[in-house]
C-alpha cells in the first residue's frame, strides 16, 4: 500500500521533458556537408531545468553574462545559512524565500548606513548579487545565499570608496534578527494563530541557543582578477538551472534491489589540509528515496540576481 502524494504538474512536464531530450523520435536537426557525405544528426534539447545537459549549457551562458555585470574591482562571496529548524516553514510557505533575500539586504543596508545620519544623507550602498542555493552537495534541503560583491559603496554624487572590512559578529546577529523579524511578520499576515505562537516559541529558542547568530561566511577571493570572479560566479550560479548533481557523481544503479551509489565531497574538507579531510563520501540508498530528495529540491531550485548600486546597475529580476 502506497501513500498518494501530489506532485507538481510542474515537476512531472520539466522531468518527462527531461527522459525525451534529444530523443530522435521528437524531433531533430540533420547537417551535411555540401562537399562530401558527411552529416550529423542532433536530437532536440528539453531546455528543462532538471536536464544535466541542458542546464550546463545555460548555466555558462548566464555566468558569463553575470561576470560581464561586475566592476573590475577586488570582490568577496558571502554565505548566509539558515538554522536548521527554520528549513521546514521554507518548504512549507515558498514565499519565505523572498523574505530570506530581504533579510540580507537588510543586512547590507544595517552594515553600511548603521546609525549614521551622514551615511543615510548620502544614501549609500553596496554593489552585490545574491544567489538562492536551496541545497548542499549532500542532497539534503538546506536553502541559503550566496553573495558575490565589489568592494565598493557608491552614494549620492555616483563616487566609488574602498569599502573591505565587514565586521561578522554584527553581520551574523543583524541576520539572524532580520531573518526572524521577517518570518513572524509572515506568518502573522498568513498563518493561524497557533502557527505564530509556535514560532515566537522556537524564535526565543534560537535566541538563547545562538548567541552569535547565524551562520555567515565571506572570505577575500585569494586571486581578485576577472578570471577569478568568473570561476567564483560560475560556481555560485550553477544551480540557476541545473538538476540538484551531475550525472558523473551516480556510481552505480542496481535494478534489482532498487538502489542507487553517488558520492559528494563535503563542504567541511574546503580549505582543509589532506590529512584534516574526511574525504570523498559515499552514499548507497533507495532509487525512490533519491528520487523524492530531487523532486523536492526541483520545484525550489531558483535563481534570483540583486544588483543593488543606484541606477546605474539597479536590477531586480528573477530568471
């Protein structure tokens, strides 16, 4: 006895696109030479976000696009993670995801302008774009931002000023508040009472339990050039419209018992020395397991681009 569980019409059209890419029976386009008898038959692309394929292709198109955006000037990447009992109320109210990318520009506004009247009068910000990764390497759900910014600030007159030092205490609470702040307001404005008190109760929790905030993250790029920020913005686009892992992971799949293998590298061993690594992990599970972890992520997996520095770069879009 199986339980009925409704899936997406979304999530069944992008995955019956994706078994039919480049399926002759659907369509293909045929070249020859006019020289010789040489020819090449090429089936149809789904265009699906679930596709490998086809998502590479677009995911290159559009960080080269993106790296042509950013100033030739040193930039860094943030990380801004959720806790980990904040994930399920993203699955369930998708809307969330909006406030999450709110909640950092709040961050960045705070950081900048803080308290100071002269810096509010000049009005000035930074030059970022922020990225929705809904994911780790692991499969599992776990939506957080990754920023990509110029090291500048820019105000009033369009003058540019050296801005590089973020001070990460404020930056960890000033999130973790926001964030917080963010989601009672939702959940007040569409939510039953109930839900709300159980929330507050878990918002007091987090409060005594991290005192330092969320998790925040932003490193100096080690070689600050274009080449550099293309690679860092073709890492943190990847999952503009790219399945949850490519198919050179999948080790083995056993008809028989209905399983899977595939191996991730832990996001823990970045950075680490060899013999300080826990290496390459190797994961064995249900074929159906595996495949609920990707339809889950699927429907979430969303791109959104923030450049936020006047109207010379201002755009605010969803791809």
């Amino acid at each position: 006895m199986y339980a009925h569980i409704d899936i997406r019409d979304s999530i069944i059209n992008n995955v019956n696109r994706m078994i039919a890419c480049k399926d002759f029976s659907y369509g293909y386009v045929f070249y020859e030479c006019p020289n010789c008898d040489h020819y090449h038959i090429s089936g149809l692309s789904c265009h699906s976000r679930f596709c490998a394929s086809c998502g590479k292709i677009y995911r290159e198109r559009r960080a080269n696009e993106i790296a042509k955006k950013c100033l030739n000037v040193p930039h860094r990447q943030f990380v801004f993670s959720i806790a980990e009992e904040l994930r399920i109320y993203l699955r369930l109210y998708r809307d969330l995801y909006h406030e999450l990318f709110k909640a950092v520009d709040d961050v960045f506004v705070y950081l900048i302008q803080g308290k100071s009247k002269i810096a509010k009068n000049d009005d000035r910000e930074l030059g970022y774009i922020s990225f929705l990764h809904t994911f780790g390497r692991d499969l599992k759900f776990n939506p957080h931002i990754h920023v990509l910014m110029a090291e500048r600030i820019i105000d009033n007159d369009l003058k540019f000023k050296k801005y590089d030092y973020f001070n990460f205490e404020s930056l960890r609470k000033a999130f973790m508040n926001q964030l917080l702040k963010r989601i009672y307001h939702y959940l007040k404005e569409n939510t039953s009472k109930y839900e709300l008190v159980k929330f507050s109760r878990l918002r007091n929790y987090l409060y005594k339990q991290l005192k330092d905030g969320f998790y925040t993250y932003g490193p100096k790029l080690k070689n600050n050039t274009k080449v550099s920020i293309k690679n860092i913005t073709r890492y943190i686009a990847r999952y503009a419209r790219h399945p949850a892992m490519s198919e050179s992971r999948i080790i083995n799949v056993n008809y028989d018992n209905h399983t899977i293998t595939y191996y991730y590298d832990p996001h823990e061993d970045d950075g680490l020395e060899k013999n300080q690594k826990q290496g390459r992990q190797y994961v064995t599970e249900s074929v159906f397991k595996f495949i609920k972890k990707l339809i889950i992520l699927f429907p979430r997996q969303l791109f959104w681009r923030w450049l936020v520095c006047k109207n010379i770069f201002l755009q605010k879009s969803v791809i």
